[in-house]
C-alpha cells in the first residue's frame, strides 16, 4: 500500500511541477498588450524588399482599345437590398485617435455575435417588416454613432438615411 501511495505522490509531483513550468513559460515578448509599437515607427522592410524598389523600372500600364469611361451616381446614394446583418460597429474607430484597444472593441466582442445570432433568429420577422424585394438607398456618410441606430431603411422614393 505504501508503495501505490508514494507512486501516486511521485505523479502528482511531476504533474504539477510540469504544470508549474507551463504556466511560468508564458509569451514574454508581449509589453505592452494595449499600445502596438510598431504603429509609430519606421517600416519594417528585408533586403529584396530593399532590392526591388532600388530598381529603377518605369511600371507598365496596360491600354484598352476603348477610350475610359467616368461612372457617377445620381445624387451620390447607391442603391441596395435590405441589410438585414449589418453591424453598426463594423467600421467605426475610436475617437480618441489612438492605435490601441478601447472599451468599444470590448463592447463588440460581446454586441456582434449576439446581434448576429438575435438577427438570425428573427430572419422572418425582419423579412416580413422588410420585404427582400424592397429597393433601398444609400449615401456613404456615416450614421450616427450607437449601438443601434437602425437599418437604413430609406426606401427609394423616400428619403436617404446615412449608411453605416
């Protein structure tokens, strides 16, 4: 009996000594987890990088045998199905002009899934309020900034609401 007791003794240890060492082994590198150190300094680059913008060759522009053609849109809206998925996080910054996490990217992590599963859910709901044939228009000036804003959801005939 002494014996199985000591064995197990013996392999408790070791688990926990590796245990241990893993635990203590973690990625040292990272300093500062919040402020990215790169950001600000100067381009990373290697040697062919180096090497072939040292290389003086004109780039080649391809011709079309037709002449260009300029594409404006009336009025500067695009026009569009519902957005029954759209996140209005996706592409806001922070306002306080630094390259780091902020309490938003937080928020997110929780908001878009949830929100993404709630509009899955509830896919007949928004379908039926929202019928996918309905044309709607956009301009490309951000909304305004909050968790939900609502869909922009400016039929054509009506007015344009600010695309997130």
């Amino acid at each position: 009996m002494s014996s199985s007791r000591s064995g197990r003794r013996w392999i408790r240890g070791i688990v926990g000594v590796a245990a241990a060492a893993a635990l203590a082994s973690g990625c040292q590198l990272v300093k500062a987890p919040f402020t990215d150190e790169l950001a600000g300094g100067p381009a990373v680059t290697t040697p062919s990088v180096e090497a072939a913008r040292a290389m003086s060759v004109q780039p080649r522009l391809p011709h079309r045998p037709h002449a260009p053609v300029e594409v404006h849109l009336p009025g500067g809206t695009v026009t569009h199905g519902p957005l029954y998925f759209r996140d209005p996080f996706e592409s806001t910054d922070c306002d306080d002009g630094r390259f780091a996490w902020s309490g938003e990217d937080y928020l997110c992590w929780l908001y878009g899934p949830s929100r993404f599963l709630l509009n899955t859910a509830f896919f007949p709901v928004s379908a039926a309020v929202t019928p996918p044939w309905r044309i709607m228009k956009s301009d490309a000036r951000p909304g305004p900034r909050a968790p939900d804003n609502g869909p922009d959801d400016a039929s054509s005939d009506g007015p344009t609401d600010s695309a997130n």
